[in-house]
C-alpha cells in the first residue's frame, strides 16, 4: 500500500525588516501581507497543514484567528 504524502507550508513572518517595519502587518487592499499569505497557502489543494512562525504576537494571533498553527519564535 503506497502512502500518501503530506505537505506543509510554513510561513516565516518577521515583524522586524529593515526595509519597512511591520512590514508583514502592512495593508495591501483590504487585508495585511500576512493575510494574503495565509489565504493563498489555504486555498491550494497541495498543503495539508500551515504553520507560521513569528516574533510578533499580533501576526500569531491573525494566523490563530484563520485557524492556522502558529509558533512564536524568538
């Protein structure tokens, strides 16, 4: 019996950029870039499980509230 594969995304979301600040809490139309991650990796049909990893309570807490596994990292 052959078994079957499982695929994991995992979405690193630094708060701190040198760039731009925050930059994954950045509004992009209606929703953040961390947002935008999170629905993208929820509507592909080849991720199993997510996973975010963060520094930044407010990120693991919007990955939370769309019922994704999230890690804070330090």
């Amino acid at each position: 019996m052959k078994k079957k594969s499982v695929n994991i995304a995992i979405i690193p979301a630094r708060a701190g950029s040198k760039g731009i600040p925050n930059k994954n809490l950045q509004k992009i139309g209606s929703k953040n870039l961390i947002e935008h991650a999170i629905i993208a990796a929820l509507s592909s049909s080849l991720i199993d499980h997510i996973i975010v990893t963060s520094d930044h309570p407010k990120i693991i807490s919007i990955a939370n509230n769309n019922n994704v596994h999230a890690r804070l990292r330090p």
